[in-house]
C-alpha cells in the first residue's frame, strides 16, 4: 500500500522527500545542536528527572540500540512501546528506528484488550511498558519495563556499536501509528521515515519555531498530535527544546510553564477549557507562552475566542489525523479565521476533495484527500483499505466538512461511526462487541450524545434478554474486559427495540437525537 513510483518520484522532486532516517536526522540534529536542551522531564516513577541535550539523547538512543540488538530485537521486528511523557519514550522510538524495528504506538490508556490485541495482530517481538503490573497486558508477548530498558543499554562511554546490516532507508517503514479507529478492532498506520519527518518538518516551519522555541508535550507522547504537529519531532527537527508533562493539568504544566518558559503547547478542547479557567484564578508567570495550539476534537468559536484574551497568546487551530492531513490555522492569520476555520493543509500538494452524498464536487459535505504524507492504505486491512480509500489513492477521513475562503476547511461533523470524546476516539462498533459479550445483553448501539465540556460523551442503548442488568455491573464487566477506561460508555439506556432506518439498519442518527 505505497504511494506509485511517479507521486512518489514527484513528492522527491519537490524537495518533500529529502531521502533523510530518523536515524541519520538524530545524529545531524546532535552535530548541531550538541549541548542544546532536547528534553526535559520532571520525571516520574522509573523515570528520573532529566535534562537530555541533543547530544545526549543520540548516544544514549545508540547505546538502548545495542543493547536491544543484543536482546534478539531486529529489522522488520514490532515492537509495542507503552511509555508515559518520560525521556526514555523517545529514546526507544530512536534505538528502534536505528535498528529498523517498528514502534507500535499504544496509549498510556490502554488496558490488556488492546494491548494484547496489538502483540498478537503485529506479531510483536517485545512489548515496552512502565513496569511489572502492565506485563500482564501481553502475557505472550517478552515485555521490557523502565528498569529493564536502563539494564540493557551499553554503559555510558562506550563506543556505538554498530548494527549489523543495512539501516532502515527513507522509503520504508518506520512505525505503526494507531487510528481512533471507527471498526470493531483499531487499524494500524503505516508511516515512512520520509513521509513523517516531512510531515513534522513542515509543520515546525509553519509553527515558527526556531532554537530557542520550548514545546510543551502535555498530551501522550504516542498520540499523533503531540509527536508530529509538530510536537516533541518537530521540536527536535527545529532545535528546540521539549518539556515533557506527566499529565496535561494546569498544576502539572504551569509550574512547568513557568520554569522552563515555555513558548507553545498542545492541547484538546476540553484541556483548553480547563487551563483557561485555571489562569483566570492567576498564580503563575504564564507569559512565555505565545501560541496554544488547540486541536483533536472541535474546538467551539466562543471558547476560540477566549484563548488570546485569557492566556494572552495566539490560538492556533490543528486539524490532523493519525493517516496524514494536517490543517493549521496560520500565526499571522486574522483573528476571525483563527477562531473559525480548523485551518489550511501544510502542504501545497495535499489534494482535498469534498464530495457531498451523490459524490459529486462541492464546498459542504466528506472530506477526501490525499497527499506527500498522507497514507495509501491501512497496514493488513486489505479488506478495510478497499472502502476506507477510493481506487485512485484518496483516504475517506468520514469528517464532513466546508471549505472556507482561502482553502481554509471548517469540520462540521462526522459520518464515520465514531465518538470523539474530547479528542479521544472511540469506535462504536469496538464497544458494542465488548457489550454483545455480557450474557444478558441481546443488541447494543453505542452513539455519542453532546457534552458542554467533553463535545460529546458516550451513550450505549441496550436491548436486554430479560432482566436488564446494573448499569454499575456493566461498567465492571467492561473494565474486566480489559478496555481502556475512555471507551467504558457514560450512559446507559435500556430500550425494546432500536428505530430503523429505511432499509431497516439502526439508525444511530434517531439514536443520536433521543437525549
Ligand atoms: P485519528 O484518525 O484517530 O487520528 O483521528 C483524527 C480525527 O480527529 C479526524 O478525522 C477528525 O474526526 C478529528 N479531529 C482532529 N482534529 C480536529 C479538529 N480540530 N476539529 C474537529 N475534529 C478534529
Ligand atoms: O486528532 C488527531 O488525530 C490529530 C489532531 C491534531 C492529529 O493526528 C494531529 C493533529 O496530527
């Protein structure tokens, strides 16, 4: 599921595609950038507080490298990697890139469903987490903790060893990135080295930053957004310094804020909410910050509005997702197209297409597009690819969208059937299979219902066999059922049958306007 020979010999031709590895960008960044701050953690437990120049973090990528080369991981190998915002994150997606083994990028929220599920369907190799408790996640899988990442890595001041064989080149892959997913089990994101470092170079320009920029990586490090828009790469592309977050509260981050003087976070809506009332409140010297990149979910015109007045910096609006396209509203954009639109592409060669019902062209309805950084396919979704794509290359997003003066997009809603719950996606038909499991449940319909704070929530209509069960008891079978706790619905509704569309599917938008 690769781009043609010509798009790609075009995407090379223009400069997009400089043939660069993550690899070989890590020892040039640490060539130039040497005794630069790359990132700084506060630490976190297994994690001790840290302070990693550019130079640091390439020799200590190389020595976890070797060690992990002498544990049996090779080229061509997943590897699934579950690390909170602590510096050994990027650490190991750097000796894993040098070894040519793929990242498989899980949540901090993951629990065994999906964990396990994403060992058995790459065939991982090793599985990388916290500590002891989360092995039991992947009881099949070799897992490697904190503590056993810190064992493994060749002592400080030897020399880099060299990897047998040839590295990873630019075309191949680099890692398998997770979709927010609107199936019953989550698809995996195929990225190349030339397409991402792309994708987070470009958006490091657009985001203006330079050496002196300090980016806040409050989000999960694994998440698209924070890793490439242009997050902690982009950071490190440009020579800047990132600030890793335990978690994303206003008590964590504006102390941060403070000392590290920060200059740009990333935040979702509801995040962006709470740091606005939480400034109102004063305490803290927030005033290196100068833009707050907000995005993941729709972030509402008035609360746009409140973001240059109340944090005193510049809203930039991020439209992105896991399979490429990346919208950002510009630094120097006019206010009303700041609080408005979600922004434009990075690229001059990303193609969008709006096609309204009946398929045609139009400036109102689902987004298409397809582009230098955008993928082809899903990995080992051949079934899948063939709906989520159109046969001539362009991905289906499922965001119904409008297309703004000066190609700026405004997302208007979704046809996929997903809930985006404040930034975090959840698949409806993911939930209803782990509902269908419980013996007393004969139809589930999940559907998202409209929140003030969240953008929406989660509500699950149950037809019962029987007596309907708890609603606390089908929140515990769901948590024994190993899934991630944003996917355990809000509500519950028991109902006797759920209203039909006209050829007689559910209809989850009658569902939807039931509250
Ligand atoms: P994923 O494919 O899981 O990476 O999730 C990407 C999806 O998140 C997009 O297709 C949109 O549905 C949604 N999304 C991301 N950013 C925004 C935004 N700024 N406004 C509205 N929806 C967004
Ligand atoms: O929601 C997303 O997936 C997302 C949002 C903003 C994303 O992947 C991105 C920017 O790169």
């Amino acid at each position: 599921m690769h781009w043609p020979d010509d798009v790609a010999a075009r995407y090379r031709a223009a400069g997009y595609w400089r043939g660069e590895t993550f690899g070989g960008l890590l020892r040039d960044l640490a060539a130039r950038y040497g005794s630069r701050p790359a990132l700084i953690s506060p630490g976190l437990p297994g994690s001790p507080a840290a302070r990693w120049t550019f130079r640091d973090l390439d020799e200590r990528a190389d020595r976890l490298a070797a060690g992990l080369h002498a544990a049996g991981i090779r080229h061509g190998d997943r590897v699934v990697l579950q690390l909170p915002n602590v510096p050994e994150f990027h650490q190991v997606c750097f000796a894993l890139f040098r070894i040519g083994a793929l990242p498989v990028f899980a949540l901090p929220a993951h629990r065994s469903a999906e964990i396990s599920y994403f060992c058995e369907f790459t065939e991982a190799t090793a599985y990388i987490c916290p500590d002891e408790e989360h092995k039991a996640y992947a009881p099949g899988t070799r897992a490697f903790t904190l503590a056993d990442l810190a064992g493994l890595s060749a002592p400080s001041g030897t020399d880099p060893v060299e990897l047998p064989g040839p590295g990873p080149g630019p075309g191949d892959l680099a890692f398998l990135q997770l979709s927010g997913g609107s199936t019953g089990l989550p698809k995996l994101i195929p990225r190349t080295h030339d397409d991402y470092i792309y994708s987070f170079r470009a958006s490091a320009e657009i985001c203006e930053l330079t050496p002196e920029s300090v980016y806040l990586c409050a989000l999960p490090a694994a998440h698209n957004f924070p890793m490439s828009s242009p997050g902690v790469f982009g950071a490190l592309s440009a020579g800047a310094a990132s600030v890793l977050a335990p978690d994303p509260s206003p008590g964590t981050c504006f102390p941060l804020i403070e000392r590290e003087r920060v200059t740009i976070a990333a935040l979702v809506p509801p995040l962006a909410l709470v740091w606005m009332d939480a400034a109102a409140s004063g305490g803290h010297d927030l005033s290196s910050l100068e833009v707050l990149q907000v995005g993941g979910a729709k972030f509402s015109e008035e609360a746009a509005k409140r973001v240059g007045p109340e944090l005193g910096c510049t809203l930039q609006q991020v439209f992105g997702m896991a399979e490429g396209l990346v919208n950002y509203t510009r630094l120097d954009d006019p206010e009303d197209v700041i609080v408005s639109t979600q922004g434009r592409p990075i690229s001059p060669d990303d193609e969008i297409l709006i096609l309204d019902n009946e398929g045609n062209e139009s400036d109102h309805g689902h987004l298409l597009t397809r582009g230098p950084y955008t993928i082809r396919g899903y990995w080992r979704a051949d079934e899948h690819n063939r709906t989520a794509f159109t046969e001539d290359g362009f991905y289906r997003t499922g965001d119904i969208v409008r297309r703004a003066e000066g190609g700026y997009l405004v997302v208007e809603g979704r046809a996929k059937d997903q809930i985006n719950r404040g930034g975090e996606k959840i698949a409806a038909e993911e939930v209803e299979n782990h509902l269908l499991a419980h013996p007393a449940i004969r139809d589930a319909s999940v559907v998202a219902v409209p929140d003030p704070y969240l953008g929406e929530r989660t509500r699950a209509y149950l037809i019962c066999r029987g007596e309907a069960p708890k609603k606390a008891e089908l929140r515990a079978f769901l948590r024994d059922r190993g899934i991630a706790a944003f996917k355990i619905p809000d509500m519950f509704e028991f109902v006797d049958a759920f209203p039909q569309t006209a050829v007689g599917k559910v209809s989850k938008r009658h569902l939807r306007e039931r509250t």
